[in-house]
C-alpha cells in the first residue's frame, strides 16, 4: 500500500514539474508543436491559374466568377485610319541667339537710316555749293555705305542660320518676343536616314521623351538651314504654340507625309502594359487570357494607334478584346506561376 501511495506521489510530482517547464520555458511547447506539425501531411498547394496551350502559348485561364472577383473587364478594339507619317527626333531651340541677331538688325537699320537722311541732306547742300565740302560729302556717303553693309551682314547671318522660313518674316519681331516669353517654341525635328520624304511634311505632332501621350501638334515651316552634323540628316522646322515646351527639351515627332492612310487599331492607354522594356496587352479568348506584345505607334487622344500589319498574325485586330481593368493582375499571375516576379 506505501508503494502505491509513493507512487502517486511521484507521479503528481512530475507533472507539477512538466507544467512548470512548459509555463517558464514557451520555447519547449513550440518545438513540440512544431513536431507535431511535422508529422501531419504537407497543406495542397496553391491553384495556378496558367496553363500552357498546344501551340505553346502561355495563358491565364479564370471563370467567370473568378473574373468577376478581381474586376476583370475587357473592351473591343476599334478600327482607326492614320495618315501617312514618318518618325523622327527633334528639340526645342534657344530662341536667344535668333533675338540678338534681331536686335542687332534693328539696331544696323536704325543707323542705316539716320545716316542715309545725312547723306541726303549733305548731298543737297554740295549739290548747291551750301556750307557742304566735297570731303563732308564722302564722309557721309562712306558712313551711310558702312551702315548699309552691317545690315545687310544682319540679314545674311538670319538667312544662314534661321533659314529663309523666318529671316524674311514681317512680323519678326513678334515672332521672336512670342519665343522668348515661351508662347510658342521653335522646334528641329530630324529624320533617320532614309526615311526622308519625298515631299515637304503638311503638318507634324510632338511629345517629349518619356512622356509620348502629351502630343502637341506643330505647323511645319520648312527645311532646317543646316545639315545636322551628328546624324547627318536634313531637319526640318516646327512651331507649336505650347508653354510648356522649354528650350533645350528633347522630343519626339511625328510629321505627317502625304500618302494613303493607313489601317489599324486603337489601343486603350489602360489596356497597355510595360514589362522587360516592351509594351504588351492581355487578349481575351474564351475564359483564357493571353499576353501579346504590341505596337504603339503613335498617341491619340483616347489612346495609341496600333497598325495592322498584313501577313503579320500577330498584330492586333478590330474587334478583339482586351483587358482594360485587371491586365496588372494577369500578369502578376502569369510571373507568378512561371516562378518569375513582377518588375
């Protein structure tokens, strides 16, 4: 009976201890669970919502409902007609060179004229033998001929460096005070080699770098007075009436050629996607959704011109669906179950 009851004892006393262990010391009951945990079968792994079709195509498969969880919605793209356009470079000029020579010609004919009235008037005096010596007379004519020929150096210099699209303007002045005050800015746009057009440009659209939906249209002037000396190429003369354009600024342009226009798309801006340096769309076929790069050709107002290019299978065509809300979604899906990571 003693043996029992020591027994007993023992017993109580050991548990009393375990629990004390296991209160005192968290880390002993986490180790256990964690025993625990390693002896129950591995969780089944998440769903993946790509597949890979036949053709090799990688896609994005969600149900009806699955899309109606995340907002997914698609529009048709429509058809659009463009005209003929080719592609360049440009930048917007410093109009304070083309104003010191405009106020220096100002200047060259305000003197030509004050000394053209004093040959005049001594001319008129020698003429009569009035108080005026043959000698006041060529000085005269010497200062009115030295006038003369700083103005027209005034003009040339506006000819060859500004071109014969503005040095003749009557409205100078204007023009260059317009400039400077930044109502309008003065633009070089020019082409790569090749892509010169046979005719002049009827009108032109620029954006600046980085920013190709703020386009703002432009009134070609004419051929560039000099050639580019690192391209090499003919430039040709924009103005835009925009405040926004500083001097210096780098853009992109677009000149319009006389041509047939041509077929295509327009893209919606939120439908578009940037990975990896190209530009991409999410194309609805079914319940599945497939990645396809794409063409920005040119901003519009509602969107990008995209051309459909013939015999190419996979330029996008009128009527196609794509992804306008949840195409980021689509393609955080797709990286993920490629075991990549969304940029």
């Amino acid at each position: 009976m003693s043996r029992i009851i020591l027994g007993v004892v023992i017993g109580l006393a050991l548990g009393a201890a375990g629990a004390m262990i296991l209160v005192n010391y968290p880390e002993v009951t986490n180790f256990l669970r964690l025993s625990e945990a390693e002896q129950e079968p591995e969780a089944q792994a998440e769903k993946s919502f790509v597949q890979r079709e036949s053709n090799g195509q990688t896609v994005v498969k969600l149900d009806p409902n699955e899309q109606r969880l995340i907002g997914l919605k698609v529009a048709p793209l429509q058809a659009a007609q463009a005209p003929s356009e080719v592609k360049g470079f440009g930048r917007v000029l410093d109009p304070a060179p083309l104003a010191a020579l405009v106020t220096e010609g100002a200047t060259a004919r305000a003197a030509l004229q004050a000394s053209t009235k004093e040959y005049e008037r001594v001319k008129t005096l020698f003429e009569q033998n009035q108080n005026a010596s043959a000698k006041a007379f060529e000085t005269a004519e010497a200062a009115m001929n030295k006038d003369r020929v700083a103005a027209e150096s005034v003009q040339l210099r506006l000819l060859a460096g500004w071109g014969k699209e503005i040095a003749p303007r009557q409205d100078l002045p204007a023009f260059v005070s317009s400039l400077a005050a930044r109502q309008a800015a003065l633009i070089r746009a020019d082409l790569p080699l090749g892509d010169q057009p046979k005719t002049r440009p009827v009108d032109g659209r620029v954006a600046p770098v980085g920013m190709p939906e703020s386009v703002i249209e432009a009134q070609v002037l004419g051929l560039a007075p000099t050639t580019d000396p690192q391209t090499q190429t003919e430039g040709y003369l924009l103005l835009a009436k925009a405040a926004s354009l500083a001097p210096g600024a780098a853009l992109v342009a677009y000149l319009a050629v006389p041509g047939p226009a041509r077929s295509g798309v327009i893209v919606p801006r939120e439908a578009v996607l940037r990975h990896e340096g190209g530009t991409y769309v999410y194309l609805q076929k079914d319940d599945a959704f497939q990645r396809q790069a794409v063409i920005l050709e040119r901003p519009l107002g509602n969107g990008w011109f995209s051309p459909v290019v013939a015999g190419n299978p996979s330029s996008l065509q009128p009527q196609e669906k794509v992804v306008v809300v949840g195409a980021q979604q689509l393609l955080s899906e797709e990286l993920k179950g490629q075991g990549g990571e969304e940029e």
